[in-house]
C-alpha cells in the first residue's frame, strides 16, 4: 500500500515559507522556527512501514528547495531544514541523505554564494554534514515529479553493508581504476583499427603474390570476410562503457565526474 506523503511535504512547505517570507539567512532563525512548530514531531507519524522512501521522500522534497532559483533564502532554508531532519531522525542507523550529481553541483554552487554573502553557519552547516558523512551521492536524479517512482530504487543503496563493502573492496585494489577507464584511450582503439586495416590488406597481398607461385586454395579463407581485430575490439569498448553506465544507475555510485564535484566542494570548505 503506498504511502500518501502530501501532508509531510505541505509542513516542510510551511515551514520554509515562513522562513523565506521574513528573508531569514541563519540557521538561528531556522532554529527558532522548527522549534516553534515543534517540528521533531513530524516522525511520530511516520510510517510503520517503508522507512526508507518516507526519509529520501522527505530529503528530497526538502533538496527541491535547496536546488531551487528563487532566492538565496529559500536556498538556505532547504539547507538548514535538511540538515534538521537528518540530525533529529530517529532512526538508528540515520538514514543517510541521498543526493544526485546534479543537485551535488547546485550544493556547490550554494556554498560559493554563501561565502560571497558572508553567511559562515551555511558553510559550516555543509562542512559537518560531509564530516558525518550524512551525504550518499549517487548518479540517478531524484528530483522533479519522478521522486516518489524512483526512490525506490535509492532505497538499494541504504545498505550499509554494500557501502562498507563498496569501500573495502576498492581501498587497496585497482578496481576503481578499471571503473573509470576509458578503453579507447587504454588501447589506441584509432591506432589498433588502423593496424588491423593494413594488416588484413597485407593478407590479401600475400596470398594474391603467393597464388601466382603456389596453389592457396587451402589458405584463400583466412582474407575473406574475416572480422577486423580494431572491430571486435571497438565493440568490446561500447559494451564496456555501456556496462559502465548500468553499474552506476543501479549501484549509485558516482563516476569520476562527480568524485570531481565533491574534491571541489571540500576544498571549498577547507578554510570554513
């Protein structure tokens, strides 16, 4: 039976007006208004079931007015009030806040306008939540009206025992350098092909000078439509990156663009 999440959505939506309406920029004010509504409470109606989708539903919401465009407030108060129901969860372990490549570079560029606005809360804000590691990112996009089809498929990667095992098992092994390897350019798949050309028409040649000296009935096959080594190996490249793509859709985990997105992020903060 699914779960009918509008009335939550409506109290974030509440919630955040009112810090927006007064154009609050400080986690004080955020503070002040999550206390008055008593906002902790929001988790004695959660479900019994799915807890999962209710949290990332909850994230997600919450990310769509952290990502949004209509004013530095609305940012910030989607920031704080994310950071609030991360940190008064009552889950043991927290379910952590799953965020796409995409909304990993709107956090960037929040923090970029946070420290031209001088507003240091927002940026330590940012800072814990990477030090706790509050933060899954991941490569699906969660966000517009699709939340609620595929959050479910973010639910996968809430199993701790798949990080834990994700980060041992890349730790002290090559295997992270194979994820992201680029075949075309490990194999100079151009050159290869080139190669492979000449060498099938260095066949051809030989037989054809060899026809006129000896019978090749026997060997005329091997430089009849055979398959270019370049070829296959061309093919081999397009399933890789094909294979590539499903491994991060279904595990979540970001390619090197996005480890990219997140090095950018924490050195912003280094001086936080």
């Amino acid at each position: 039976m699914a779960v009918d999440l509008t009335l939550f959505k409506q109290d974030i939506d509440k919630l955040l007006d009112e810090f927006m309406e007064n154009g609050f920029k400080t986690f004080a004010d955020m503070k002040k208004i999550w206390l008055s509504h008593k906002f902790t409470c929001i988790y004695e109606s959660s479900p019994k079931r799915n807890l999962a989708f209710f949290m990332q539903s909850l994230y997600a919401h919450t990310i769509g007015h952290l990502v949004s465009s209509i004013s530095l407030s609305q940012r910030l108060g989607g920031l704080y009030c994310l950071y609030c129901l991360y940190e008064t969860q009552p889950f043991k372990p927290p379910f952590k806040i799953y965020m796409s490549l995409r909304e990993l570079k709107l956090l960037k560029s929040l923090v970029i306008e946070a420290k031209l606005n001088d507003a240091k809360v927002a940026l330590a804000v940012v800072k814990r939540m990477l030090e706790r590691n509050s933060f899954l990112f991941g490569y699906v996009d969660l966000g517009g009206s699709c939340v609620n089809e595929r959050v479910s498929e973010v639910t996968e990667l809430l199993n701790a025992r798949v990080r834990v095992a994700y980060d041992k098992l890349l730790a002290n092994s090559q295997i992270e350098e194979y994820l992201h390897m680029d075949l075309n350019k490990e194999l100079d798949l151009k050159g290869l092909k080139q190669i492979s050309s000449e060498y099938a028409e260095a066949k051809k040649s030989a037989i054809k000078e060899a026809s006129s000296i000896v019978g090749v009935e026997d060997i005329e096959h091997i430089a009849q439509n055979g398959k270019l080594v370049g070829d296959a190996v061309e093919k081999i490249s397009e399933e890789w990156i094909a294979e590539k793509e499903r491994l991060y859709q279904k595990t979540g985990f970001f390619p090197k663009q996005g480890a990219d997105e997140f090095q950018e992020l924490e050195h912003l903060l280094t001086d936080c």
